[in-house]
C-alpha cells in the first residue's frame, strides 16, 4: 500500500514537470501579443485632437483686423463728407460776400439802385413778393436786396425797421431804409432812398413802384426815420 503512494507521487511529480513549459508557454502568449499590438498601433497616425480644436476656435488675424479697417475707412469717409459739406457752406458764403461787395468793386449800393430802378411801374399788390404778382412796399423792398446783392431782409417793414442801424437824416445814404408811420404810430411804410431827398417805393393800391421825395408834405409829415440794413452798414 505504501509502494502505491509512493508510485501515484512519483507520476504526479512527472505530471506537473511536463505540465510546467505548456503553462509557461501560454503566460508568455500575451507578451507576444502585447508586442505586436504595439507594433500595430506605432504603424497608425497620431490623434492630435488638441491643435485641430485650436485651429477651429481661433480666428485668422486678418478676419479681426479686416472688420477694423472697413469701420475706420467708413468712419473717414463720413469726416470727408462732412469737410466737404462745410466748404460747400464756406463757399456759399464767400460767394454771398462777393455778391455783397457789389461784384468786388464796391459798387453795391449803385447795383442795388440800379436793379430798383428797373422795377419801376409794377403795380402794388397788398403781400406781393415778384414781379409778376405785384409788390406791396416790403415785399418790393425785400425782392431787391436779395436779387441785387443777395442779402436776405425781414419780411416786412415794421420788422426790417427793427433790424437795420439808425442813421440821421443828414447821413443817409444810397441804399438805407425809410420809414414812414402811415397808419397810427405803427412803422407801416418802407422805401429805398437814392439821393437828394429822394427814394423809391411801391407806395399803394392802384398804385405803381415809383420815386417820390421826402419833402413833399405827406411823406415829410409821416417821416419816421432812416435804418441802414447791416449787410451794408460797411458799404
């Protein structure tokens, strides 16, 4: 019986001994086949999905700097108009000015008076503006300033009364003003004076522009003194 333990030990013994390479062999299975995924994965690209996020989130620099550019051109642009627009102003004015200065010979008194004149026999038409309705006495003295020298008076006479620079009698000069209280104590009448006493009017209703004198009673008697327009006061 004891042979026979001994016996059954000794085959176990060589059992495990023949065993032992096959297990080893199978341990070592997996460190051939972690050498060879390895080798597969070295062969396949590398996966950077960091510079590719990098590049989708960051703008090119030319795409932030271009939107500045366009709003600062438009922005110039809009300063170029506005230049230009004053010195369309500028040279509206100095135009207005030349035109003032009677064509820059200092003649702009005698142009007035001579443009006044042509309009002489036109027919009186109470808030007549032009020639072809009719002036009544603001309305004739107003169309001249503005078409003769360009200066732009107030639309009637009790207010061009107010606006101009009082001037003596003994001072007046081609050009200025004369007023006349026709009715009450109210400025109501306007002329423009030439000279010697004299100016020309758009006097009433069924009347024509013509020149009267200052010393005829009626006109000497309403009298209500002389305004020099300012556009002129240094003509």
């Amino acid at each position: 019986m004891h042979f026979k333990r001994l016996t059954a030990l000794a085959l176990a013994t060589c059992c495990i001994a023949a065993v032992t390479p096959a297990i080893a062999d199978t341990v070592q299975a997996p460190q051939g086949l972690d050498q060879s995924a390895s080798l597969l994965l070295t062969d396949l690209p590398t996966f950077a999905p960091a510079s590719g996020l990098a590049q989708s989130i960051i703008p090119d620099a030319a795409a932030l700097v271009a939107p500045k550019a366009t709003v600062a051109s438009a922005q110039a642009e809009q300063e170029a108009d506005a230049v230009d627009a004053d010195d369309d102003d500028d040279s509206l004015v100095a135009a207005a000015t030349a035109k003032l200065a009677g064509h820059v010979d200092g003649h702009a008194r005698e142009a007035l008076l001579s443009f006044a004149m042509k309009l002489r026999d036109i027919r009186y038409h109470r808030g007549g503006r032009t020639p072809s309705a009719g002036f009544d006495c603001s309305g004739f003295v107003r169309y001249v300033f503005a078409h003769s020298i360009g200066l732009d008076l107030p639309t009637n006479s009790a207010s061009q009364f107010l606006a101009g620079l009082s001037v003596k009698r003994n001072e007046m000069k081609t050009g200025d003003l004369v007023f006349f209280r026709t009715r009450g104590k109210a400025i109501s009448h306007v002329g423009i004076y030439i000279d010697n006493g004299q100016f020309i009017h758009s006097p009433s209703a069924g009347k024509t522009v013509r020149v009267d004198s200052l010393n005829e009673a009626y006109w000497s008697k309403h009298f209500a003194g002389a305004k020099r327009p300012e556009g002129i006061a240094k003509i």
